[in-house]
C-alpha cells in the first residue's frame, strides 16, 4: 500500500486572466478566467490502491452536469464558466492507506 499523494509538476501559482477559451490548470494553482471560457482543472495522483477522487466546491460534493465534468483522469471541468463557478474547488483523494486533498480559487469575472 501507498498513501496517496497529489503530484504538481512545480509550485502553485497564479494563472493569469486570459482570452483563451480553454484554460488548464492544477490544481493549487489560483485561477482568474473571463465568463464563457472552459476551465479545466487537473488533480494529478498517485497511490497504491489507486485512491478514491471526490471533488468539492466551497465545501460541497460537485455533481457533474450539462457544463461540469469529471474525466477518468481527475480532471474537473467547467464548460463555458459563469460568475457563479467562482470559489474555492478541492480535490480530495483518499484510499485504505490515508488522504490527501489540495485547494484552488477559481475567480470568474464577467
């Protein structure tokens, strides 16, 4: 068994406000994007089992939808942002072994 673990590439960081219509981001990383832009946000893992992956915005279970996605990667996904899909967004990852969880602010701004 292997405790599980979130793996980032590097340090969290900012991600700038873009034009971009796709914006990709990890988790950790604080997120400012404009309405209408789809947002992606990773939460890379590791664990032996492989861990369990629940995501939470501002605290409560995110339940996928028409504009909300959760990929077989982990990979949240946010289809044409609104104002409202601001928040603090938590990847939580759990297995027999332990848990580990990170967080990211998402601002969007119309």
């Amino acid at each position: 068994m292997v405790a599980p673990l979130i793996v980032l590439p590097e340090k969290s960081k900012n991600v700038p406000l873009s034009n971009k219509t796709h914006l990709n981001a990890n988790i950790g990383e604080n997120v400012t994007a404009v309405t209408e832009t789809t947002l992606s946000i990773n939460c890379p893992i590791s664990g032996t089992p492989t861990p369990e992956v629940t995501w939470l915005k501002d605290g409560q279970k995110i339940n996928v939808s028409r504009d909300v996605n959760i990929y077989e990667n982990f990979t949240l996904t946010l289809q044409r942002a609104t104002v409202s899909d601001s928040g603090r967004y938590k990847c939580v990852i759990e297995n027999i072994a332990g848990k580990d969880s990170m967080t990211s602010d998402i601002t969007v701004i119309g």
